[in-house]
C-alpha cells in the first residue's frame, strides 16, 4: 500500500450529497495515499462495519461534540463538510482546528464547506420572481449579501478565516437537487438515496389532500441533479489541490444545470396524487398558515 500523503476529514457521509462525494472521493485516483476519516452519528454506528470495508476511518460523533471536530481538523490537510450549513458553532470548532494544524505546519489546510443557494432568498413568499441573477463569478455580487441571509453567518465566518491566512476555503453552494442518488455507498445501505425539497412537498400534498405551494408559486428556484453536484465537489476538491481554485471571497461555487417555477411542481404534484385518487383535484392550492402549523408542510 502507498504511503498515506494527505489526510482528509470529512462530514455528512450518510447523506444524499455527502454520500455521491465519498463514493467519488474513494474511486478517485488520490484515494491510495489519503486517509478519510469519516464522522459517523451514534445513531449510525451500524453503518461502521460497511464504512471499514471500504478503507474509511469512522470517528464516532456529532456536530455538537465541538472538541472532536476541532481535534479531527487539527489532524487534517482537507476537511470536506456536508452536514449542517447553519451550525455555526460546529463550523468555529472545525475552523479552530484547522489553525492548530496551519501553526503546527505552516502549511494552509483546505476547508470545502457545502452552503446552499438558500442564501440567495427573498420575501417575495412565491408571488413573483426576482430580476436578480446571481453570479458565483462575481465576488462583489456575493459580499453584498446581508449577514443575516440563511447560511450566511457560517459562510462569513469561513471567508473571514482564509483572510487570515490560515486556511484556504471553498464554498459549494448546490441548488434544489433533485434524482436518486446511485453510488456505492447507497449499495451498501450507507447513504440516503433521496433530495429533501421535492419529496417534503409530496408529502405535504398528501398530508392534505391536496398539493400545494408558497403564494402563487411565482417564485423561480435553480436545480441540479445529484451527479452534477457530486462531480462540482471532486472538480474543485482537484483545482483546490493544484492551487488553481479561487479561495475566499472569490472561492464561491453555485451548484444548478437549470431552473423550475414552483407552480409547475406543485401543479405535477397535484395531478399526480389526483390520479391516483388521494388528492380533491389537479390544481394545486395556496399553503394556508394553519398548513404551516403541520409538521409534513412546516419548512416547505
């Protein structure tokens, strides 16, 4: 076996972006000389046995054990995060041990964090679309960004450490993902195979016997399918290594291949369940605030 020349720690290994990276990270030519180690959650621990069997190094924890993730960073040349994009204590203890590891060896370790285009949100409540278009090429653009978008307070506190000098960061921000994801790790029964956004409004519309959508479902989301996003990752994790990526400021990366208006989800949801005799009629509805009280709607 070749001798271990990087260490990579990384985060959200069980999950549906997570999962289609790890998969790619140990099919990928620099997994012989990297060691991964992977943080797994005690509800997870069976999971481990699968993990070993492909060469990954279990560490047993959660985002609120703040000294471990500092401890797992100091450790580490790359920490791959794509667990919780608001957890900002997690985040400053990553962020922690990656200055120990940069004053013990002077080197600048490589933080690729997983944000989200939720940063982009407005208050339109889906009764119009926005003229803005956003572009990651545009770092000005990017900064203007209020403090208090979602995300934004962990993405400013990772852009403040590589003003430092003491890492180098890459924020990868993916869109609504949509497909199943298919990779090893789903085949050994590690990964949840399925998105978040689309299935949380089936099941809202089943919830109620009805789809549905925010307001008028004017508003406009980008999308990307789970094999694109998952390629991004492995496209700047390699650029990051040959030190042609842009770091900092300029090292933001939105993940989307196109775009959808939610009334056209809602309506294919609606005619859906219509069809198949769960739903009062193909036309979706406006979300009532007593919908947002129901926990199958609450976040939609």
């Amino acid at each position: 076996m070749a001798p271990v020349d990087k260490r990579i720690f990384f985060t959200g290994a069980t999950g549906y972006i997570g999962g289609s990276v790890l998969s790619r990270l140990i099919e990928h030519p620099t997994y012989e000389t990297t060691e991964i180690s992977v943080l797994i959650r005690p509800s997870k621990k069976d999971k481990i046995p699968a993990l070993e069997s492909l060469g990954l190094k279990p560490v047993l924890g959660t985002y609120d054990d703040l000294e471990l993730l500092k401890e797992e960073a100091s450790k580490a040349d790359i920490v791959i995060a794509v667990a919780d994009a608001d957890n900002l204590p997690a985040a400053e203890a990553i962020l922690k041990g990656l200055k120990e590891r940069h004053e013990k060896t002077g080197t600048q370790p490589l933080l690729i964090h997983t944000s989200g285009t939720g940063v982009l949100i407005d208050n339109a409540l889906g009764r119009y679309p926005t003229d803005a278009v956003y572009d990651d090429l545009d770092p000005d653009q990017i900064e203007s960004l209020a403090p208090t978008q979602l995300h934004r307070n962990v993405d400013l506190a990772i852009v403040q450490a590589d003003k430092e000098h003491y890492i180098k960061s890459f924020i990868i921000l993916p869109s609504t993902i949509y497909a199943l994801a298919k990779s090893k790790l789903v085949d050994l029964g590690i990964q949840n195979p399925r998105s978040i956004q689309i299935p949380q409004l089936i099941r809202a519309g089943l919830a109620r016997g009805q789809g549905g959508m925010v307001g008028q479902g004017e508003n406009i989301w980008p999308n990307v399918h789970i094999d694109d996003i998952a390629d991004l990752f492995i496209v700047v994790y390699e650029s990051a290594l040959s030190g042609k990526a842009a770091h900092g400021r300029e090292g933001f990366y939105f993940g989307e291949n196109g775009e959808h208006r939610l009334y056209d989800v809602a309506k294919a949801i609606s005619q859906t369940i219509y069809e198949l005799g769960k739903g009062k009629s193909p036309e979706p509805e406006t979300f009532t605030e007593e919908d947002y009280k129901q926990p199958e709607i609450n976040g939609c």
